[in-house]
C-alpha cells in the first residue's frame, strides 16, 4: 500500500491500481470495513484508474484518538483528491455505508463539483429515527440513543461480538436466507472470520465514537442544497439498496433519488428523471459488491458508461 499524510499530521493508506491516464474511481469503504472488502470486486473495473483508501483509524491507516468524526473523514479524501492531483470533475467514487456519507459530508464543504459520477450503496441519509423519519427509513439495529450505547458496551466489552453482529447484519445470507443461497458452511465461516479480523485493525472505542456521530447525522437537507434541483451540480447518481439488507429498509436509501432529483426524499415518482437514478438488488445485502462481485460490478460499468455521455 502507499502512504501519504493529511492536512493534520495523520497518516492515511491506500491502494492506487490500474492505468495513471485512466479516469480515477475511489472506493470507499464502511464501518469496520478496509479497502480490502474491495478485493473481489476490483478485477470487474476494468479501464479505470482504482483508488482505494482505509479510512483513518480503519485497516493499515493511523489510529489517532481523535478523528472520530465523518467531516474528518471528508477531509481526509479531499486531501488524497489533491495529493494525488485528480483531475477535477472527472472523479467517479463509489460510497459503501458510512462511505456515502463521507461523500455527502463530502459534498457539503466543497461541493460534488470534483465528481462526474458517485455511487452511493444501501446508506440512507438518517440512521436514527425521527418524528419524519420512522422504521420505514432508518437503520434496523442503530437508530436511537439506546441502540447507540448498546453496541458503544458491547464493543468495550467483547469487540468481537459486535463485530460478528455486523456482519450478520451486512450479509443478506445471514440477515435474510434464501433457500436459493448457495453458500456452504465453510464459505460463511470464512467470510465472517475475514470481517472480524479486518475490523480487529481499528480500535474498539474509536469505531464507538465514530458511530456516534455517524447515526445522529442527517444529511436530506444537504444532500437536496448540494445535489438537487437548482444547485448546479451535474454528477450522476447511482443509488443502490437491497431488499435483504439488514441495515435499512429499501425506502431509506431510495429516499437521496428524492433529494437529488425533487429537492425532497419523499418526492413521488423522484425515480423518473434528473441526475439520480436507482436500483433495489436482490442478490446481495449490505455488502452486495462482496456477495456478487461479478454483478455489482456490471452495476457500475453500465451506469459509468450510459452516463458519461448524458
């Protein structure tokens, strides 16, 4: 992996992959995630210039006591985009989870004016519920200040049970099974073993604070300022949500179509039009790219390319 240092001094890892002349497309990871979750599906972008970070206090990145906050980790890739010199307003990104919302905080404090395209996976822009934002929207597990210190203890006193619990949630095998699922006993030891160890890079408590500022955040009225009718903006927006996740229902994530192409996340038939556009998989949860690489990739390359020209 190669190196480079934020604006505050922290050291920040990442892998850079594919041809320096090809049009970049940064991926960008979950909670307890790594780049590494990106592995099986990188062979299915082809022609691109891959980069792919481990976000601060996550996989081989730094592991400050501080940081704990998504506008820090906004930062942290607006000071990759300008290290690397990325040419501006040709940069694709595809936000996994909390990765969405780095791009929406993203967004937020500089504008999505640096991106063409971004591609934002089964996240919606509330956690926690509200007098406007029920169980039809945000999360099924952290969505209140109950849940929030629930999972803060567990990961003080058995991190690794937290961890499983993840990715029990994440993958629609193991949150919603199938007769149809084809994956033997051994594969699912493996990938469970593979999340746990990856999420055993960061600290417990940091990814507590983290979260809790990551589920209080409600990002609808910044995402219709920076994204929706009337703004300016021009990238292209791909929405993702599954049916077998087990972290939001379908609603919530197909609610940023809404902001981007109505100006509200409840706007009826947002789905027709503007810059936004969506699709509800089957095949896959939370983590779809990590459950059908091959089909989540074609998901990207088909939206990449119908929309470069529009």
């Amino acid at each position: 992996m190669q190196r480079f240092v934020a604006n505050d001094g922290i050291a920040l890892a990442y892998h850079d992959k594919g041809p320096r002349d090809a049009l970049p497309l940064i991926l960008l990871h979950g909670f307890t995630g790594s780049s590494a979750v990106f592995s099986p599906l990188l062979p299915h972008l082809p022609h691109r210039r891959l980069i792919v970070p481990d976000l601060r206090g996550h996989g081989a990145s730094a592991k400050p006591a501080s940081g704990y906050h998504v506008a820090r980790l906004a930062m942290d890739l607006h000071n990759l985009i300008s290290y690397l010199s990325l040419d501006y307003g040709r940069i694709a990104a595809i936000g996994a989870s909390l990765g969405c919302a780095i791009l929406w905080s993203y967004a937020e404090l500089f504008t999505p004016a640096a991106f063409s395209h971004m591609v934002f996976v089964d996240q919606a822009p509330l956690q926690n519920y509200a007098l406007d934002w029920s169980a039809a929207y945000g999360n099924r597990g952290c969505n209140d200040a109950a849940s929030l210190a629930a999972m803060q203890a567990t990961l003080a006193t058995d991190p690794d049970k937290a961890y499983r619990a993840t990715v029990a949630a994440c993958l629609a095998y193991r949150s919603h099974p199938l007769p149809t699922d084809r994956v033997a006993a051994q594969q699912a030891a493996d990938d469970e073993a593979f999340f746990v160890e990856i999420a055993r890079q960061g600290r417990p408590e940091w990814y507590g604070k983290l979260m809790a500022d990551h589920t209080a955040l409600d990002w609808r009225d910044s995402i219709a300022h920076a994204f929706g009718p009337g703004c300016g903006s021009t990238t292209k927006v791909l929405v993702v949500a599954s049916e077998r996740s087990g972290c939001f229902p379908p609603a919530g994530p197909l609610a940023v179509v809404g902001l981007v192409n109505e100006g509200k996340w409840d706007a009826v038939g947002a789905r027709e039009g503007g810059f936004a556009r969506a699709v509800v998989v089957d095949w896959g949860g939370h983590w779809c790219y990590w459950e059908d690489p091959v089909r989540f990739g074609e998901l990207v390359r088909g939206f990449l390319e119908a929309m470069e020209g529009a």
